[in-house]
C-alpha cells in the first residue's frame, strides 16, 4: 500500500476518518492525501445563484481544510492536501483513481432510509464505484449495542 485518500467533510464520522486513515497510512508506511470537496449544486439555480452557492461551498471548504491542516500538523509525513468542487462521492473517486489511491477511508453520516433510497449517501457511492479498498467509519456515538441509530 502506497497511497491512503481519506474524504473529510468536517463532520465527526469524518473525524475518526482521518484518524483511522492516519493509523493505516502509518502502518504501511504510505503517503497521506486528504480530499475536501465544496459541492456544487446540481439542478435548479440560476447561473448567478450558482456561482453564488459554489462560492459559498468553497468558503466552507476552505475553513474545512484548514481545520484538518491543523489537525494534522504534528503528523510526520506532510499529506497531500487538496479541495475539490463537484459532488462529493464523484470527486472522490475521481481523485482515487487519479492519484493512484489503494485504500479510501470515509466517514460514515446515518441517513434515514428514505434518503438512502432516494439519493444514497456519498459513502455508499464511494463503496460503489472506487478503484481500491474502501473502509467506511462511523461516529462511535451513532452505534448503540451493537445497533445503529439511523436505521
């Protein structure tokens, strides 16, 4: 294993994310990259909103990377930074075949079922359609005995 991606949105699934794919990129002793994407919206706004929204998203993504920057500041190996604009599972994989990834770490973020049946969630598109392992972590305040909270 040479190269770890891990998605950070910022959210605490994301955060025990990042430390799980410190941990692994340690063990093997592989380079770190670090993905945050601004969503861009997907139908609907008028061109003016949608630079609007984009700017927006990028602004947030923005302090989001920073956040995990800092995070990461004692790490020994210096990640690879970088920020994305799209939809988040898509740029994702992207990247991860992009940059020769061969193991995705994402958080996991409890949906309802009804949203899971309408549009997923970015984890189970990343499951999906990666080139590579993927292991997705969940907020350990979402499990309840062995059960999950969002379901």
């Amino acid at each position: 294993m040479q190269n770890v991606l891990v998605g950070y949105d910022g959210s605490p699934s994301a955060q025990y994310a990042v430390t799980f794919a410190v941990d692994l990129a340690k063990r093997f002793d592989a380079r770190l990259h670090v993905l945050v994407v601004a969503r861009a919206p997907d139908w609907g706004a008028i061109e003016l909103e949608r630079v609007q929204i984009v700017d927006l998203e990028l602004r947030h993504a923005n302090e989001i990377l920073e956040e995990v920057k800092a995070k990461l500041a004692s790490y020994d190996e210096h990640p690879q930074f970088d920020l994305a604009v799209g939809q988040p599972a898509k740029e994702i994989v992207l990247y991860a075949e992009q940059h020769d990834i061969d193991h995705l770490v994402v958080g996991h973020r409890g949906h309802t079922p009804f949203d899971r049946w309408l549009i997923g969630s970015v984890a189970r598109q990343v499951l999906a359609y990666a080139p590579c392992a993927v292991t997705i972590v969940r907020d350990p305040a979402t499990i309840k005995k062995g059960r999950h909270t969002d379901r």
